[in-house]
C-alpha cells in the first residue's frame, strides 16, 4: 500500500495528539531562532509549528499525505504562525541542496522502508554545521512494549533498527548523539488508549484487518501491556512513554 493512503487509515490527527508533547519537548529542545528548518513526515504539523513559534527563520512542513497537511495549515493558522507546507516523500524532497539549518522528524522517518536513503536525503537539504534530528520510540518504553506484545502475530515484520543507540549507531554511523526524553500519555483509561489506537492508528488498523479473528487475542495482549504502564492521574490515566532523539551532525 502506498505511504498516503496507509496513513490516510484512520485519522491520525486524534492519535497523533497523544504524543504532540514529544514533538513539542524535542523542538523546544533545539535551537531553532533564526534558522531554516525542515519538518519531515510533518503530519498534523506538530513539530513545524513548534519550531515556527520558538522563532523559526523558515519553516517547511514536507508529508506524503494531504489531509494531514490540511490539518497542519489550519492548525498553524490557529497558532498564528505561517509554516510552508509540501506534499512530497521523504526520499524525494522538491527542495534544494543545502536549504536548512536543521532537518527534524519526529516519528516520522523511522516509517521510512528506507531509511539511510531518507536520511541521505535529509542530509542533502542540510548545509554544513546544520544537523538531522529524528525521533524514535526506545525499547524500554511503553509503544517498543506494545510492539513487542504484538509481534508474535506478525512474524514478518522486520525488526526494528531505532529502539536501540547501537542499531541506530549501526545505520546512522558512529557520529550520532542519542539521547533519551520521555512524556506521559493522558488518557481516560488503558481501554479509551486501545480504543483509540484501534480506531485511528493505521498500523493497528491494517494490522487487525490482516489478523481477523486473530485480532481479538491481539487486543488483549496490547490491553494488557497498556495496563502495565498505567498510573492513576487527574484525566484517569497516565502512560509514561519514552523515547530516543538522535542528532547527525552535517558536517
Ligand atoms: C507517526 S506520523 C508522525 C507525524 C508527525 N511528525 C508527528 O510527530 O506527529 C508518520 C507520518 O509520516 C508520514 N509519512 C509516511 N511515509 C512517508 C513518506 N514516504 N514520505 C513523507 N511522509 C511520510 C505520514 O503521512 C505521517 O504523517
């Protein structure tokens, strides 16, 4: 299936506000002002409207899939802030060489099917001393756990290259710098976070329709890990999740 109309399952505008806040803490993060910047796999635009409200110089939000990129302009109109926003892949961006300070993508280059030539790609948009920073989610964290409950049912799946600093060191080159961040998840219940992800989320969505009567096992396997990392919070539930920012220097 192509990337546009896989990430058209579901809607990914609700459950990409799940994790907003890591897209948020990484730009906040950065130093942005003054520079030109690139959000990769942008979706709702949440990292580019981020970097364009801490005093971006240019902000270009890039995604292969136009409703996301709707979201993402009226969301930043609603901000105030004016990100240009291009429907493209990560593999062929229509932007020259050496046009930003600093490539981002949060969660979104690691759905590259490939990767190091979405990387190369976003180090050809970087100039000298700019950096590519990219998030990933890390193996000790809730959505590495909830993928690892679910991978008996999809024994084809590739194994992950971007839960571990040495599999990313291995891809990426030793030059990385990787650290590790983490947010909480705030949801009603465990049951409301499945019920969302199972509504919304694309991969879960072609997942379960791939399993068929299959999925309902699958279900309470992901419910079970959820609930492992459910501490009680003002909304009802709060899920802690971490995850692992890698930065490659330009040089
Ligand atoms: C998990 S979402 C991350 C979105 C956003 N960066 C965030 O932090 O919420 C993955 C995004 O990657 C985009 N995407 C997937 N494959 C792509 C490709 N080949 N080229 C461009 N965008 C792609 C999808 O459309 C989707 O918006």
């Amino acid at each position: 299936m192509d990337p546009a109309e896989f990430w058209s399952l579901g809607d990914y505008s609700v459950i990409g506000d799940l994790w907003a806040q890591a897209g948020r803490d990484i730009v906040a993060s950065l130093t942005v002002e003054n520079k030109d910047i690139v959000d990769l796999a942008t979706g709702t635009g949440v990292s580019a409207i981020a970097a364009a409200r801490r005093g971006g110089r240019s902000v270009i939000g890039v995604d292969v899939t136009q409703s996301l990129l709707e979201e993402a302009a009226h969301r930043a109109e609603t901000a105030g802030v004016k990100p240009q926003w291009v429907q493209a892949d990560m593999h062929q961006v229509p932007l020259g060489d050496n046009c930003a300070d600093l490539v981002i993508s949060t969660f979104g280059l690691i759905f590259s099917a490939e990767p190091l030539e979405a990387l190369n790609e976003a180090k050809r948009l970087v100039r000298t001393g700019g950096e590519v920073v990219f998030s990933s989610w890390s193996s000790s964290g809730m959505f590495s756990h909830i993928r690892q409950a679910l991978a008996p049912y999809f024994p084809d799946a590739p194994a992950p290259w971007h839960e571990d600093p040495e599999d990313i060191r291995r891809l990426v080159g030793p030059q990385a710098i990787i650290r590790e961040g983490w947010f909480t998840v705030e949801v009603n219940s465990p049951e409301t976070f499945v019920d969302l992800m199972e509504k919304h989320s694309a991969p879960i969505i072609l997942g379960a329709q791939s399993l068929g009567p299959r999925w309902p096992e699958a279900r309470d396997a992901l419910l079970s890990t959820v609930r492992r990392w459910a501490e009680p919070s003002a909304l009802g539930t709060s899920l802690r999740a971490s995850y692992l920012v890698t930065s490659v220097p330009v040089p």
